[in-house]
C-alpha cells in the first residue's frame, strides 16, 4: 500500500467514527480521487472498513457487527482458508457459472481468480458480493439473490430465491458448512441457510464442500447434506488427514475426493 493510499485509509477511518457512514460517490469526492480508487483502498483495509449498499462503514459499526461476527469468522483458521481458497480458484474455468455459499469460508476465493477470466458468480450472501465489488474484477458477472434478509449471516432467504437457484445453470457449486461428520453429515447453524444449499446441490454439476479442520467432527443444528452429496470436499490440517485415513476404511460409499491442503 503506496502513502497516499494509507492516508486515505486514515481519513475515512477517522471520518466514518466521526460521521458513522459514508456513501463511496462522496468518499471519492472528498478524496479527489474516483470510485474505483476508493474501492481498491477498501479491499485493501484488511477488513476495517466495509461497503454495504453502496456505503461505507466501519466493520465494528452495529450495522456490520451482527449477532454472528463475521470478522471473528475470517480470522478464526484464516491460512487455512485462503489454503482451501487457492484450491478452489484452481477448479474455477473460463464461462462457468458457479454458486458461492454464505459465510467467511470462501471470501478469500475472488482474490485469487484471474481477473481475466470470464464467470458468473451467483450467491445469496451480501458479504460474497461486497467482496466481488471491492474487488471489482471487470469480467465477472454478480447474480445477487434477494428475498428476506437475515443480519445474523449476512444472507438472504425465501422462496423466490428457491425459484431463482432451480432456473440457473449452474456448473460447480462451492458450499460451506459449521459442521462435517461422517455419520451425521453436514450442517450449518441457521436454519434459513438449508434450503438454498440444498437447491445449490442439486442443481449444480460439481459440488465442493470447502470446511477447514475446525468444522471436522463436529455436527450442528442445521443439518442439509449427507458427506456422500459432493463430489469434492477441501478441508486442512491434522483433523482432515486423520478423516481421510476414516473414509478409506469405510469402502463402499460414494464419499468425496477429498484434498487436504
């Protein structure tokens, strides 16, 4: 990060405490600079500053810090998520059309694409496309999905958002879980989030469980798959070795290629 662009940084952190929020067009006005460059400073913030709707707030703001702490979230095994991330990205083709989870998880996944490739990303998280636009990647195509919104996973639900998924084509599906057991499946802590992961699943050609070690033998309230719906899993660490050492003695199931990273 260049001086001018760490003396911005400083001014809309010291604005937005002062003022609370601040729409991006005046940012940039006050700035003199445009809106993409104001854009590039806030994905450059390392999270302290974050866009919603078009305006800016600090990430401890009451909007942002909701009952699920999303910046906790990103911290909590965050090598192995960008580890599962770079994974991701390499599986990512030229024109596919892929759905990208609510959650943490995968945020570090639109860094590492290459800003030439041509994608469709449909999700139903507000965070995933915030970070599609901080980003501003100029050959990715965003399908948010809208509906009834839910603060505490910064995601949306309802039945048009059903409908929306079942009409897409959608060739790889990249989901999240709070928990992955081998007997008990896979699960989420919001019940609102089990339909569209399930519509997700069946409607995708390729479906990729990413969940780092932490997440490993452990069940939660939501359950939405069995381990032997994805075709792919990526997971981390000691736990994932000793699940893939699990799943080779138990032949005789349609468990997924699993990728320790």
């Amino acid at each position: 990060m260049n001086s001018r662009s760490a003396a911005r940084l400083q001014w809309l952190q010291d604005t937005l405490r002062a003022e609370g929020m601040l729409p991006i067009a005046e940012a940039a006005q006050r700035c003199q600079v445009s809106e993409m460059t104001i854009r590039r400073d806030i994905a450059a913030s390392q999270d302290t500053i974050v866009s919603l709707g078009g305006r800016l707030l600090l990430a401890e703001h009451p909007q942002v810090s909701t009952g699920y702490d999303f910046a906790a979230q990103q911290d909590s095994f965050a090598q192995a998520k960008q580890r599962m991330c770079d994974e991701a990205a390499r599986m990512v083709e030229a024109d596919d059309t892929i759905f990208v989870d609510c959650g943490t998880t995968l945020i570090p996944l639109f860094a590492q694409l290459d800003p030439e490739l041509p994608l469709t990303v449909v999700t139903y998280a507000l965070n995933v496309a915030n970070a599609i636009e901080q980003l501003a990647l100029p050959h990715v195509r965003l399908v948010l999905l809208g509906g009834l919104y839910y603060p505490v996973s910064q995601s949306f639900g309802g039945e048009e958002l059903i409908t929306a998924i079942r009409r897409l084509g959608i060739n790889k599906a990249f989901i999240s879980a709070a928990g992955v057991h081998v007997d008990k499946g896979v699960s989420c802590f919001h019940f609102h989030e089990v339909v569209p992961k399930q519509v997700a699943l069946e409607a995708a050609v390729l479906c990729i469980l990413v969940a780092d070690e932490s997440k490993l033998d452990r069940v939660r309230p939501a359950f939405f798959a069995d381990l032997e719906a994805f075709d792919v899993m990526l997971t981390s660490g000691a736990a994932g070795e000793a699940l893939r050492d699990t799943l080779m003695a138990r032949p005789g199931h349609a468990w997924p290629t699993l990728k320790v990273v």
